[in-house]
C-alpha cells in the first residue's frame, strides 16, 4: 500500500497527477494478492457446479413424460400433468401431514435444545469437564443412521431390549415401540436430538465465543444472578446467530432425511412414517415413475425456497439481520 501513495506524491511534485489505475489492472493486481485464497476456493466451486448445479438439467424431466429410451431430450413434453397428478393422488394430505409434523417437532425441540446445550457448556468454567463433554456430545454426529437405527433396534427390541423392558415396567404396558405407530414420531425425534444436537452447538458455541466479557463483569457487579446474566447478555449477543440458523433450518423443514426413516419405516408404522423423501424412492427408483418423482422432488425444494426466503423477510421485516 505505500508504494502507490509515494508515486502519488512524486507526481503531484512533479506537477502532474498520477494516472488512475484500469479496472482490468485493477482485477488483476486483487486476484495476484489473493490467489491463494481463491486457489482454496476452488475444490468447493468445482463440487458445486458438478453435483449441485449441473444436475438441474434433469429437473426438466418433471415436466416430460420421461422414458429412458427416448433420453431426456426425446421424451414428451406434458407440462404440468405430473404436478396435476401428485397434488390429486389421495396420498398427498398424508405425506404432507407427516412430512410437517416431523419437520415442526424437530424444530420445535431439537433446535432449542441445541441452544440450551451450547448455553449450559458455555457456563461451564472447568476445561477439562467442558472439553470432556463437548467430546462426548460429538461423537454421535460421526456415526451414520444406520448404526443409530441398529442401536434403536437393539434398546428397544420387543421382550429383549433393555428400554423395551424398562419402559413397559414402568408404565405397565406392553408396547412394541418399533411398530407402534404412535412412537414413531418420538424415536425419530430423539434420534436427531442424541446424534446432531451436540454438533449443532459448535456454531452458537463460536458465537458465545465473541461476547464481551466485560458485559459480564458489569453485570455480576449490578447483582445480576447467573440466569439474568444469560437473558440479558448471551441471548441478545447471539440473537443474530440464531436467527440465521433458524432461517435455515426452516428452509430445510421438509428434508426430514430418507435414510432415517427408511431404516425405521415398516409395515405396521407405514402411514405415519411416509414422508416425501421415501415416497419419492418407492414411486421414482422402485416402481420407474422417474418423471413423476422428480416432479415431488422439485414441488418439496420449491417449498424450501419460498420458506427460506419469506423467513428472512419475516427477520428483516422485525428489523434482525437476517441471512442475505
């Protein structure tokens, strides 16, 4: 930066003024200091523009009545008719129904408890204890559903499973939770609260990071108790935070996951457990309605776009910041 400004003033010595650089130089000159910065940048362009955005050009077959023979380009042009039929089919209710049920309960409790769990490991002031239970909390988000439902199998198996035989001591029933739909729902939730509630609080984590220990002190000396100090302090330090990933945890309301509920979806528990995400394996991959899944699968993103987008106007709206 001195450079520039010394030949600036031997100019202006000289009686002349220095030319203004060019905008291509301009460029140049930025991208020559950060290239390293945008050699990084890179792998995740790449990743994008192949498995995000080149893959839309398939979308298009959710207007076409799609034969594989025929390619992508040869099959027919039927517009709307594939939306038209899903919005019709009387399966529609049912899999909106459970898809938003899922989606309001994890986000009514999982996403609190993530906050609450980063506020509890923020108070904790012995590091060997908070770095032992921050440990403890990430692991589950490592291991893959597969092995969250064979462990759920196992705890509740019916007449083996330890819970199994400890709840229905407890309340004196015989529940088989597995197959009971009404405990569906439940075991999904707790599920994503035990393996991604721990990982979730490494964002809002970073974020306590950030607040003003001084606030705190000040506060202590006002007589402020420990839960005031969280109310009045750590909240609305992180309230931007948590805005931005409510945000985007509503625009993901309706990936409930497939993989989690496929694994727990059987034949007594199926209309509850159905939701888009499985319903478009069994109709797309299953049973070779390729054009009518994608169909699905773009009406449940367009529904991700629109919920993303209206919740930030919402945050805006009551003056937070909001994502974009």
């Amino acid at each position: 930066m001195a450079a520039p400004v010394i030949d600036t003033l031997a100019g202006e010595r000289a009686g002349k003024t220095a030319p203004a650089p060019r905008k291509g130089g301009r460029f140049s000159v930025h991208f020559a200091h950060y290239k390293w910065l945008y050699l990084l940048l890179l792998p995740g362009v790449v990743y994008f523009a192949v498995f995000r955005y080149a893959p839309m050009y398939g979308v298009s077959i959710a207007f076409k009545d799609y034969v594989p023979f025929l390619g992508v380009n040869g099959s027919p042009w039927v517009g709307f008719r594939n939306f038209e039929d899903f919005f019709a089919n009387p399966d529609f209710p049912r899999l909106l129904g459970n898809t938003l049920i899922l989606a309001f309960l994890n986000l009514g409790v999982a996403f609190p408890l993530t906050i609450i769990l980063a506020l509890l490991l923020n108070e904790v002031r012995l590091s060997i204890l908070k770095r032992t239970v921050q440990t403890l909390v990430y692991i589950p988000h490592f291991l893959s559903w597969t092995i969250v439902a064979s462990l759920s199998f196992l705890l509740f198996a019916l007449d083996i499973g330890p819970l199994f035989q400890f709840m229905n001591n407890a309340m004196g029933t015989n529940i088989d939770f597995l197959s009971d739909p009404a405990w569906f729902r439940p075991l999904i939730v707790l599920q994503e609260i035990w393996k991604n509630t721990g990982w979730g609080t490494i964002i809002f984590l970073a974020a306590l990071a950030t607040v003003d220990q001084d606030q705190y002190e000040a506060a202590i000396i006002d007589g402020a108790g420990r839960f005031r100090r969280v109310w009045h302090i750590t909240l609305p330090a992180i309230r931007s935070t948590i805005i931005v990933m409510l945000i985007l945890a509503i625009g993901q309301m309706l990936n409930t996951g497939f993989e989690q509920i496929y694994l727990m979806t059987n034949a007594l528990n199926r209309e509850v457990a159905d939701v888009f995400d499985t319903y478009v394996y069994f109709v797309g991959i299953t049973q070779g309605a390729y054009s009518y899944s994608t169909a699905v699968g773009l009406f449940k993103s367009l529904v991700g776009i629109v919920l993303i987008f209206g919740t930030n106007w919402l945050a805006k709206r009551f003056n937070q910041s909001g994502l974009f």
